[in-house]
C-alpha cells in the first residue's frame, strides 16, 4: 500500500518534546549564521518528448559524484530505477533483499556446507545486440569487477572469498574459501555485463569508457539517444525474453537538484532524505510519498594514511580523533534531518548486538583533549563533503561551529567527485559520508584492509578482517551477535570512522504512474521485484 507522507505541524515538535524543538532551532541557526553557499538549482535540458503521455520520466543526481552526465552510470557501484531496467542479474530479490527468485539463472544451488555454488543459466536469453547470454559472461563480469575501481563494497566483500569459478557447458561451479551466508543475496544485486563488448576496457576505469553511452543491455530497455550533458532515452529491447513492459517510452535526465525537477514535472520518480527535498515534496499535491525501511548511515571518516604510503600525521592520534568527535553535538546534526536517529556503531542502538557505547559531546572536554593530544592548534583543519544539499551544507557549517568553538581554524569542502577526492586525491582529515547500506555487513566491510577505497585512507590495516570474515559466514544469531561485538569494540577503539547517524528514505511517485497491487520498494540504491511490467503511465 502507498502511504502518504503526513506534513509535520509545529505543534508535533513540541508535543514530541521541547528538547528536540530547541535542538533543531540550535542547528539550524548554527548553519545559517556559518551558511557559505546555496543549493544550486541549475537544470539540465530534458528530453524532448519527455511531457508526453506515456512516457516515464526519470532523473539521475549528478551531484554527488555518483553519476556523470555523459554516460549511463555502472550498475556495479549502486543501482538506480534506470540500470535496474536495463541490466540483469543472476536472481531476482524481494523488496526485503533477503528473498530471491530465478532471473537470468534458472536455479542456484548451494551445499551443505556452504562452500559450493551451482549456477545453472536459463538458456535462450540474449544480449539487446543479438549474442547469447552466456556463462563467460557471468565469469567475467564476477573477476572484473574486482578489477574496478567504482563499485559497491558488497562485490568486494563477497566475490573476494571465491577460490575457484568454472562452467561446464550452462552449469557454473563456484568455489568458497569460506562460507559467505549473504551470497545469494549478493548474486541478486551484482548486474551480468556482456564480454564481447567490454573485455577489451581497463578493468580499473571500465564505467568510464564509451561502453557507457550506447551499452548493450540485457532488460527491458536499451539506449535510444544519448544527449551528452542533458538526458537519455530508453526504447524495448528488441531482444529481451520476457512478458514486455507495459511502458514503451523512458526518458532519463542528468539533474542538479531532483526537487527542483519535480516541481517543474519532469520526474515520476525520484528518491532521498535531505529535509529541504522531503519538506519541498510534502508541498507538492501531485506526488506520493512512500517511506522505505533502510540502512543509511550518516558518518565521518578520517584521512589517516594510504598503503601508497602518503600518510596525514595530523590524524594519526587516535587521541585526536576522540577529541574532534567530543567536541561535535551528534543528536543536534540529527534533528536536521527529518527520521534521523542517533547512533554509536555500525550496529544500530535498537538492535539486540549493540554493546552500549555512547560517544558523548562535551565541548570543554573535548576541548581540553585536543589540547592534550599534542594537535597543532594553529594548523587549518579540512573537511571534504561531496552531497551540495542545503541539509548537508546546513550540517557542514554547523560542524565548523562546533570545531572552531574549540579553537580550531577550519575549511571545508564541497567536492564534485566524492569517490576520488576522499579515497585518492585525499587532502582532507575529516569526510562527511553516507553510506545507504545493504545490511550491517556492508558497513564493516569497509574496514577490510583489502577494500580497494577505504585502505587507501586505512592504511590497510588487518586487525578488522577476521572478525568481519566471520560476520560473513555467521549463519545463527549467536555467531552473528559475536561477530558484531568484536567488531563494535575495534571501531570503537580505533575510531576510524564514526557513526552520526541513520536516516530513513522516501520514495517519491507522480500521480501519472500507476502501479499494480502490492509493490513495495526497496532501499533505492539497490534493485528488487517492483512488478514493472505491469506499471503503467497516464
């Protein structure tokens, strides 16, 4: 069912407390009276036909370095509606991504032990170009994109414990060196990309080849026309196996600001959680808001060193970092935010593994810490952000309050390129970060030393990777809770990354799309079961 999102009354605020009132008043005078720039609203041009009826319009943010605007996004970093609707996977999961069903494998068989998995392919199915979907499709996409600096941490995580993948005609024998309990799921997600298309690209740079502006599809649609800068088209493939979308016409558009395409009507869809964009829809009569139960972390990271060997000497004090974070109110930063809440690990507090630690704010404190650590005071401390929502530039300036209210000089940074700024060029000490998560998993899977972004601000450090191995084979509650118990405590003490906060989604819908009975959504940056086909545009 759609649920409505309800427009919040000043008096629920009070009703809810007069602290939680005070606090976000706090917060959002602090942002405003350190305010440094403004939500840009510059618009991209639009399809042409993208106002006629029939047509589903969606829109890509080009502006947190996620996406570009002259290429279709990899599917291999995280998913939006379009690549979902255009790319395939193995399995097919349901909207609570615990689930699967067959799609491009007829069935997926695992042994007792955990160890093995048999892939059986579907056959029949091809390429938007005509070619067979074949088994080297599958192995190759599984080894590349470990080779590829773009991609989503969980392929990492899960394809690292592969020892041996073969196939024997349409069957794949896949081989563990340990168990990986959520590799169905993972398999669910990972998007087949065809090899005669891309085996000859650099691994490393494959989403940004020309692949990417006409690719080769495996779903409902293909490319039409691309319009570099502006926006892409998406046409029936031809080729595709299945029962036909009901929607023949797709049009894409790069946008700055996706409230801002929803007030001028070209999107039908869209998703997110800053305040301005949830407070902006709630105004608008035209669209329905659906909250999505998710996993969106909100944290810090610090810049340490990289196993290139460049290293900050400034945060390389764990003394430092404890100090930076007393100094800063996490619960006022949440109430910017419309269903934040607070957190202490990668474990939210509501579940029974969280351990109870509580990192508290005490700016005289933390103050005197940082003192103690031996910090230069006089040196500029840098923060790096990439999101240009006025939320999180309001929590930016609300943060450099709080640090120069302890003596500090600070810059802050708004990047165009998150990805790279925070993970290789790298002149920062503090990156404001979000992580709209798969499960808890994906969260602690970035303290693998062999994770190919966070060892390069980690150093690469192992200390975390047996605990998080045996967070991945845990298949009972009791391994699971264990797992998660050594891992807060290591966090915890190392503080490489601090927690803020989780933050609920909403996906919003026009009133000229309507869905069949029954679709639930899943958290946006990943792809489940929606019942497309059957989706329909006034």
């Amino acid at each position: 069912d759609l649920h409505s999102f309800p427009t919040r009354r000043s008096s629920d605020l009070y009703i809810k407390g007069g602290l939680f009132m005070k606090k976000k008043i706090l917060a959002a005078t602090l942002a405003l009276s350190m305010a440094i720039a403004t939500m840009g609203t510059a618009m991209s041009v639009y399809a042409a036909d993208a106002t006629e009826s029939g047509t589903l319009k969606l829109v890509l943010s080009t502006n947190d370095g996620s996406t570009t605007d002259d290429r279709v996004p990899t599917p291999w970093m995280n998913h939006n509606l379009a690549t979902s609707l255009m790319f395939r996977n193995l399995l097919i999961a349901d909207s609570s991504l615990q689930e699967t069903s067959p799609d491009l494998a007829e069935s997926v068989e695992v042994s007792d032990d955990g160890l093995t998995y048999t892939i059986t392919m579907k056959d029949g199915v091809k390429w938007s170009d005509g070619e067979d979907i074949t088994v080297d499709d599958v192995i190759w996409s599984i080894n590349m994109v470990q080779e590829a600096a773009r991609k989503n941490s969980i392929y990492s995580a899960a394809f690292g414990n592969i020892t041996d993948l073969t196939a024997d005609g349409n069957v794949i024998t896949m081989k563990l060196g340990t168990p990986y309990a959520q590799m169905k799921d993972i398999l669910a997600q990972f998007s087949i990309l065809p090899k005669h298309c891309l085996e000859k690209e650099d691994g490393e740079s494959i989403d940004s080849c020309s692949y990417w502006t006409a690719p080769v599809t495996s779903g409902y649609y293909t490319v039409g026309e691309f319009n570099t800068g502006n926006y892409f088209t998406l046409v029936p493939n031809t080729y595709y196996e299945g029962t036909a979308p009901k929607i023949q016409n797709v049009t894409v558009s790069f946008v700055s600001d996706f409230l801002t395409a929803a007030q001028s009507g070209s999107a039908d869809f869209l998703y997110g959680n800053a305040s301005d964009l949830v407070d902006g829809m709630a105004q608008l009569d035209n669209y329905t808001s659906i909250p999505v139960d998710v996993l969106f972390y909100k944290y810090f990271i610090f810049n340490m060193k990289g196993i290139d060997g460049k290293e900050n000497e400034a945060m390389q004090s764990v003394d430092v970092r404890k100090a930076l974070i007393e100094c800063i109110d996490r619960a006022t930063l949440a109430t910017l935010y419309p269903n934040a809440t607070v957190i202490n690990s990668g474990v939210p507090n509501s579940d029974e593994a969280y351990n109870g630690y509580e990192y508290a704010f005490d700016a005289e404190k933390g103050k005197a810490d940082l003192e103690a650590s031996g910090y230069d005071m006089s040196r500029p401390l840098k923060i790096c952000y990439y999101n240009n929502d006025q939320t999180s530039i309001d929590l930016i300036n609300t943060v450099v309050y709080y640090l120069e209210q302890a003596g500090l000089t600070v810059e802050a940074t708004l990047s165009n390129d998150g990805t790279t700024d925070l993970f290789t060029t790298r002149d920062y000490d503090i990156g404001f970060k979000g992580l709209s998560s798969f499960s808890m998993n994906e969260w602690y899977a970035e303290y693998m030393s062999n994770s190919a972004t966070f060892a390069n601000i980690f150093g690469g450090d192992t200390q975390f990777d047996e605990a998080v191995s045996a967070l991945s084979a845990a298949n009972t509650q009791e391994d699971r809770d264990a797992a998660l118990d050594t891992l807060q405590t290591l966090e915890q003490e190392n503080l490489y990354k601090v927690p803020l906060f989780t933050v609920g989604n909403y996906v919003y819908l026009s009133d000229s799309v309507e869905l069949p009975d029954g679709v639930e959504f899943c958290n946006p940056l990943y792809t489940c079961d929606i019942d497309y086909v059957d989706w329909n545009v006034k």
